[in-house]
C-alpha cells in the first residue's frame, strides 16, 4: 500500500457487500466522483459506521488500490440529519445525490456540481425554503454545470434580446414575443424570466437567496422538470417516490 490520500467529498451512494462491508462512492473536490470500499463500516463500533452513509461530508482518508480505493478514516463536517425528518425532504436530498451520481465522473473536475449539491442540501433543510424551489433551481443549475443549460438572455430563434416572453424546451430557451407566435412555446411570466436569469447568472454561493410568488414557482418548476426530462433523459429512482400528487406546488387564488 502506498501513501494515504485525504480527499474532501460527498457520500453519494453506499451498497452493503458481504456482511460487514460497504462499496461507497464519493463525489470529491479534487478527484471527481470515485468508488471505494469501506471494509467493516458495517460493524457495531466501527470508525466509518456513520460516515459511510449517503449526504455524509467532509475530509476521507483512503488508500489506492488497484480499482477501487480504501476507505480507512474519515472526518464528517455535516452529516445532513435534519433532511431524515421528513419522508419529502428525504427524498428530494437522495435525488439529488442521485443526479449527482449520474452526472459526475472520476478524473474529472466536479467541484462546482459538489458545491451545488452541498448549497442545495442546506437549502433542503432549511425551513426558509420551499422545497419545489430548490428542486428547481437545483435542476436549472445542475444541467448548466453540465454544458446544456437553457439560453435565457436571447431568443433562440432570432438571437433578439427584448420581449422574451416564452421559453420553449425543445430548442433549448427563450423565445420573443415574433418568434413566439408560431411555436410551441410556454408562456412566462416577467418575473420567472428574472429568475431563471438570476439562476443562470449567479454564483452556486449566492444561488439559494431569492423568493418567489406561487405562480412563478409554478412555471419554474414546470420549466425545470420539463427541460430536465429532455436534456437528461434519465429515469431516477428517487423521483418516482417523489413524484405524486401530494407533491405538487398548489397555487392559492
Ligand atoms: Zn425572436
């Protein structure tokens, strides 16, 4: 074995394998997401029983094996217990590790999808933010991490930058109020259009710092799922528990 490796991270996923053993992966700062084994994190007493469990965050130590790395210690900085409190929240928080996990590679430079999810579990937990809300700027922001965000300063037919009025998933952004006429476009609101600005324009730090009405978080999420649903084009798990009627934003009038 050669010299320890001490990457800070995020637990995206964690399978038993045999009796007291754990294949763990974990989406780092310096490394990407990777895959490693926690061997005994199973057992009554040991070191890495709690921190070899999704949402865990903080600084892993491991050693490199031939094709998987060994967990050996581990220094968890937040542990994300509150998100357990409710089943929606819960679920939420595993999608978004389950996006992560879908859209991260090893060797590659994911810091920026690992601070998103780190924002948006936070964001998750507080009470100050609604849930639909995080999903969506979470989406919005994940599929732009990922080089396929939406266009949403011009128009995507005639580049114009004024009277954009809808947004049309297929071509990918915005359309203006001529272009618009002939297209199977979605009407927004001004104020979504401000926040879907404001999410492609701000930093994941200061992502989560805005509030919306009940309308524009409707046409936000509505745009968020259907713009992910066809850029993605991946049937996560997780969603198909949150994804029931009682989940849905309900608009008061
Ligand atoms: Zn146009």
């Amino acid at each position: 074995m050669g010299q320890p490796v001490v990457l800070t991270g995020m637990v995206l996923t964690a399978m038993p394998v045999n009796d007291f053993d754990k294949r763990i992966t974990v989406l780092t700062k310096e490394r990407g997401k990777i895959t490693a084994f926690a061997r005994g994190a199973k057992r009554p007493g040991s070191q890495l029983l709690a921190a070899a469990n999704p949402f865990s965050f903080g600084e892993f130590e491991f050693y490199e094996g031939k094709s998987a790395y060994n967990l050996t210690k581990a220094s968890i900085h937040n542990y994300f217990r509150e998100l357990a409190e409710d089943m929606e929240t819960a679920a939420l928080g595993f999608y978004f590790l389950e996006f992560a996990e879908y859209q991260c590679q090893e060797n590659n430079d994911e810091k920026e999808m690992l601070k998103l999810l780190y924002q948006s579990l936070r964001a998750l937990e507080s009470p100050s933010y609604r849930k639909e809300l995080v999903r969506a700027v979470f989406e919005l922001k994940a599929v732009q991490i990922n080089g396929e965000g939406p266009q949403v300063f011009s128009c995507m037919n005639c580049r114009a930058k004024e009277s954009l009025i809808a947004f049309d998933v297929r071509r990918g952004g915005m359309l203006c109020a001529d272009c618009a006429k002939d297209a199977a476009a979605q009407p927004l609101l001004e104020s979504t259009r401000y926040a879907l600005q404001y999410i492609a324009s701000s930093s994941v730090e200061k992502l989560y710092s805005f509030a919306v009405s009940d309308e524009v978080l409707q046409e936000l999420a509505r745009i968020a799922r259907d713009y992910t649903a066809h850029y993605v084009r991946h049937a996560f798990k997780s969603l198909q528990i949150i994804e029931d009627d009682a989940f849905t934003v309900e608009i008061k009038k």
